[in-house]
C-alpha cells in the first residue's frame, strides 16, 4: 500500500497528492504535532499531511512509517468544482 506524505504548504497549492483536488476530509489528526490523514473528497483516495519542517508522519500503522515525499503535482495548481465552473 503506497500512502503519499505531503507538506501542508504544498497540500495547499497542489491539492490531493492523487488528483489535485483542493479540499479532503481529516480523518485522523495527531494532536501533539497537527499531522492527519486526510481522504480526498473527489478520488477518494487517503494521503497524509504533515506540518513544515516535519520530515515524516509522527505515527505508523501496522508497523509502517511514513516518510515525507515531494509533492507528486508539484507546479500543477490545484482544481475545486468552482474553478472549473468558471
């Protein structure tokens, strides 16, 4: 199972990981360090975000940790329903 790891900031300007998409629900949130792991609402797929600065996600599940990653639309902007409407 591979999870993208993304920066907050870059989740922000480029949206999912998987498609772009600007908004996902928080699914989980690590309360001591603001990472959580967010479901896209369009590709429905999951990802984690990290806060700046943090270079891998404070948490494992089943014994597997994640690492930061660059962003894989890294330049591509993210879309939202009203930005393609317009």
């Amino acid at each position: 199972m591979e999870v993208s790891v993304v920066s907050a900031d870059e989740f922000v300007s480029w949206g999912c990981p998987y498609c772009g998409y600007a908004y996902s629900a928080q699914m989980l949130t690590h309360e001591p360090s603001g990472a959580c792991i967010n479901h896209c609402v369009n590709c429905g797929e999951g990802f984690i975000v990290v806060p700046e600065g943090m270079n891998q996600a404070p948490f494992s599940i089943d014994g597997r940790s994640f690492t930061l990653m660059q962003h894989p639309r890294q330049g591509i902007p993210h879309w939202n329903l009203q930005t393609e409407g317009n």
